[in-house]
C-alpha cells in the first residue's frame, strides 16, 4: 500500500501533454512553486494549424462545416493561397461591438513549413462556386426583394429599356450573377 501510495503521490509531479506538439516557452524554473494563474509550460501542436474567425450574423447562415476556404498570410502576400476548410462553428454568439458573431474554426488541409503560430490570416470562405455564368458589376443592377433586380438594356437606335432580372449569387469581386432576363450580348446601362 505505502508504494502504491508513493507511485500516486509520484505522478502527480509530472507534467503530461494533452497532445503532441513543440514545447516553446517554460516560465518556470526548477524549485519554484507553479500555480493555477501562471503558465508553467506553452506547447503548439504539430498537427495542421487552425485558424479563429468571426463570422458577423448576416453572413453566418450561409457557412457551414465543409465549406472550402481559401487562406493568405500577412508574411507572404496575397499571391501564396494556403487551402483549409471549416471544421467546427460555435452554435452561440458573442457579441463584438453590439453585433452578433460567431467563431469558426477553419483547419488548413495540409502542414506547411511556412505556416507559424500566431501569423495574420485572411480567410475567404467559398459558400457557393459557379462557372461560366453571367454576371455584372453592382453599379448596372438595382436589386429589388425576393431574388429579383433590375437592368437598364440598351437596343438598337439606343433605346432603353428597363428590365426585371433574375439575380443569383454575389461574387467575391462584388459582381451579381443574373439567372434569367438578360442575354450575353446584350448591352446595359
């Protein structure tokens, strides 16, 4: 019983990782007594990096676990794009300036030398990808309610024409996608 005792009492001297990782920083020194409010040891996993962002309300409904994400770094421009994807969304809020957001877990999809703890991410979240569709800057497209907009057509003898359009999604680039109403060729103001 008393080794049994001695082997407990032993154990709780010992520091155990909840998982694997680096040591960076040990704020204590041999002797010194830790306690509860100190850092005694900062570890970072070496698994793939993470990546915290809030997601204002408005946007929230559209992202979901699985969304693609597209990632630069503040170190190395806009030109290196690290792949990720959403991996965990909080289900409550907290606010931000009175302002509901949520906090989203983006995880990047593979380990990268280059990626370092604590570096400055830009995150854009890829909530819907189409090709070859039909789009205009906002500055041609009044958006009314339910999904509908509309355009200013000019035909021919520079005629205009007022149009009610279909619209889709918005792109990154701020360009509306217009579903049905308008064709290829045609020209708006």
């Amino acid at each position: 019983a008393q080794v049994a005792s001695a082997l407990a009492q032993s154990a709780k001297n010992v520091l155990v990782a909840p998982f694997n990782g680096v040591i960076t920083n040990v704020d204590v020194v041999r002797g010194e007594t830790a306690s509860a409010s100190k850092n005694a040891v900062t570890v970072i996993s070496s698994n793939a990096y993470q990546v915290e962002a809030k997601i204002p309300e408005i946007d929230i409904a559209k992202v979901a676990v699985g969304n693609a994400v597209k990632i630069t770094l503040d170190a190395y421009g806009d030109s290196v794009v690290f792949d990720a994807v959403v991996t965990r969304i909080d289900p409550s809020a907290t606010l931000s300036g009175n302002v509901p957001m949520y906090r989203v877990i983006v995880s990047f999809k593979e380990i990268d030398t280059r990626i370092r703890a604590g570096m400055t991410a830009n995150v854009s979240i890829v909530t819907a990808s189409k090709v070859d569709v039909l789009s205009l800057p906002p500055r041609f497209v009044s958006v009314l309610a339910n999904g509908e907009g509309s355009v200013v057509v000019v035909g021919n003898e520079k005629k205009e024409e007022t149009r009610k359009v279909t619209l889709g999604v918005r792109g990154d680039n701020g360009y509306i996608e217009i579903v049905t109403g308008l064709q290829e060729d045609e020209k708006v103001k």
